[in-house]
C-alpha cells in the first residue's frame, strides 16, 4: 500500500430513507461495490440526529436507526464515486478524510453483487 493516499468517505443516513422504492444504504453499497473500492462498510447507531434536528432512533415499533456508511479508496476514486451519488435522495451529512491504509489492497471478485 502506498501510506497517504486513501480517503475514507463517510455518508450518514437512516434505514427508513428511500430513493424510489429502494433503501439508500443499499444502492450506495451496490454502486461502491460495483466501482470497486477499496472497502465498503454500513454501521448501524443507536440514536443521531442531523442538520434537520429530526431524531433518528430505533425502539419498540420503530426501526428507523441512523447509519454511517464508510469507503476507503484513492481520493479521486472515492470523489468519482460521490459523483454518482448526487441523485439519491435520502442522503444526510458526506465527510471525507485522510487516512492511512496499513493492510488490505484488491482482489478480484467473483461473485455476483450481493447486498443482505
């Protein structure tokens, strides 16, 4: 791994948020593994709330949790990949950072794209 040339994008949102009739978490998921990157991961909280002020909280009858969705690519893979998600709806707050990758690289994938 080359030290200093990976970002970690971070895209929070919600379980209950929806684009069409499919959950942003997943098409975001769907388009990181399509392109490629490096990693990909979606973290579920307990409790959060945004710009907005609207708490996001699950409970009893409510399942609306808030989520982070981290990728770790090169920058300018990580800010073609932001591009392609300027039409989703449902997206909150999106941070990127400099980090540092000290193990894990590519592989290739043959498995169909799979999202549970």
């Amino acid at each position: 791994m080359q030290p200093g040339g990976h970002y970690l994008l971070r895209i929070f949102t919600d379980e209950a948020a929806l684009d069409g009739d499919r959950r942003v978490f997943e098409i975001i998921m769907e388009r990181a593994r399509s392109e490629r990157m490096l990693g990909a991961t979606v973290l579920r909280g307990r409790i959060g709330f945004g710009g907005g002020g609207r708490m996001h909280e699950g409970g009893l009858l409510n399942h609306n949790y808030p989520l982070v969705i981290e990728i770790v690519d090169e920058e300018d893979r990580v800010r073609t990949l932001t591009g392609q998600l300027e039409d989703l709806h449902g997206i909150g707050l999106m941070t990127l950072e400099k980090v540092e990758v000290l193990c894990g690289g590519r592989t290739v994938i043959d498995d169909p794209v799979r999202v549970v």
